[in-house]
C-alpha cells in the first residue's frame, strides 16, 4: 500500500520521494509472564498480576520502503544523502491514512541502498520501533486545533473542556476517549481523596496530581509526595467513576491513547 508519512516534521513528498508499507501491526504484542508447573496441564499466565490487572505490551515494528528516483546516479546520491538525516533519531511518526495518531518511533536496523536501472532509482527499507500505543494529536480537554484532520460530523463536542471539570464532592463520570487505559493529570482545588478504577489518592492541599510521572507538586512545582497517601490510578477505555470527597474542583487532562486508530463514534458524552 503506497502511503505518505510524516516523520520529525518533515513529509515524504518533501523529498521527493514515495513510501510502500510493508508491515503495520494493528495490535501490539502482549508482555507474557508464564510459569510452568510439573504436575499441572497447560501453564499459569501472570500477565495481568499487577496493581492495574491488565496486561502491557511491548513496543512494535512498522516497516516500510522508500522509493526514490532521480535524473542520475549524482541526484540519486543527494536524495539518499538527505533522507539518511532525516532518518535518524527518533520522533513522530504520522501516515497519512491515519493523520490523527502519533507513534513515537525511532528507526531501527541498517537502513539498505541499492541503486537499481542504472542509478536513476533506489528503494530503502526501513523499519521503525514504535512505543505501543498511538496517541491523539490533541490533548483533553484542549481539543482539536485548526489543522488537525477531524472527519467531518465527528461525534466531538465543540464544548469538550465541560466534560472534564468536576466540581463538588460526589460522584463523577471520567470518559477516557481513547481505546486503552491512560494514566491522567489532575488539577485539584483542595485537599481531597480522589478514588478511580479501586485506587484511592489523598492530598493534603491544592496541588497537581500527575498519575503518568506518579508525582504530585504543590503550585509552585514542589513535589508534596511526603504528604500525600494511597495510589496513583488510571483510566479504562470508555466511562469511569471519579468520586471526590470533599467539596472542591477538579479539572483533568490527558493524551487519549490508542492500539491502532482514532474512533470517536462510540463514545457516550452523556450524564
């Protein structure tokens, strides 16, 4: 499938060039933790025997090939000679059939050349490690800026920040729009216990409560983690329940995450 890609901000047609996938796995690979007894059929799969009780993944491997051509082997040599900086590192990867998730990739393995029909073409083939999950181009609740290619008639509220302001104590409903668990930051207004997903954090003040750093600082920036008891939480794809317990503000962000794609059609924004 012939495809473009953007990659640390630059396109493939900045080069002049054109991208084939050759392998894209819509699903990552499960970490497995297995033990085998003597006397017992089968095995004991300890993949989700962790304070969250589901399983991680590892990284997965995107490969494609890119098709340059030139006048002569001299223009071949420049285009290659630009697209070997451009490769490396790491950064966002972006394709075009899927413009609004980033994977953030590194390329991998010797990147080939071969010149092929006399120099005038080459084809390099390159494979990205990606981390697991994709990530939207737009945070919650800032949501999409102008430029983000949103399909039009997309079930998103124009009002999406309202969806993640809760105010007083109570019981409240966290939509995580993503379609894997996602670990978010908290803005609190007072000193509260906030409880998630069978995890409960208690903080003395105002403060931010970062679940991915697992880290809270006080306004200044000043991690208060000596006064603070419980655990950090984190989302399930779909709706949750945040109970606050006492009468304050708390506002939320995160990075919706994804196994493969953005989907915004099954999500409920309702009360």
């Amino acid at each position: 499938m012939k495809i473009g890609f953007t990659f640390k901000d630059k396109h493939t047609s900045d080069f002049g060039v054109t991208a084939l996938t050759q392998s894209r796995p819509v699903l990552p690979e499960v970490k497995s933790y297995t033990f085998e007894a003597a006397a017992v059929d089968g095995e004991y799969d300890f993949s989700e025997a962790n304070e969250f009780a589901r399983e991680f993944y590892k990284d997965r491997v995107i490969e494609v090939d890119i098709q340059a051509g030139a006048e002569n082997i001299g223009e071949l040599q420049i285009t290659v000679t630009r697209l070997s900086k451009w490769l490396r590192g790491k950064g966002e990867l972006i394709f075009d059939d899927i413009p609004l998730v980033i994977w953030d990739a590194r390329v991998i393995d010797a990147v080939t050349y071969k010149p092929e029909r006399e120099g005038h073409k080459t084809v390099l083939s390159v494979s990205f490690r990606a981390k697991p999950l994709a990530r939207l181009v737009f945070d919650v609740p800032t949501g999409p800026v102008i430029g983000d290619r949103i399909p039009i008639g997309s079930n998103i509220p124009l009002d999406m920040a309202s969806y993640f302001i809760f105010e007083g104590r109570g019981t409240h409903k966290f939509i995580n729009i993503g379609d894997a668990p996602v670990k978010p930051i908290l803005t609190v207004s007072g000193a509260a216990s906030l409880t998630c997903g069978g995890h409960t954090i208690s903080v003395p003040q105002a403060c931010t409560v970062d679940c991915e750093r697992q880290v809270v600082t006080n306004a200044s920036g000043m991690s208060i983690m000596n006064a603070v008891t419980g655990s950090f939480f984190e989302l399930a794809p779909g709706d949750n329940t945040l109970y606050i317990s006492a009468d304050i503000t708390v506002q939320a962000r995160y990075t919706p995450r994804f196994i493969y794609n953005a989907n915004f059609e099954d999500i409920d924004w309702g009360d």
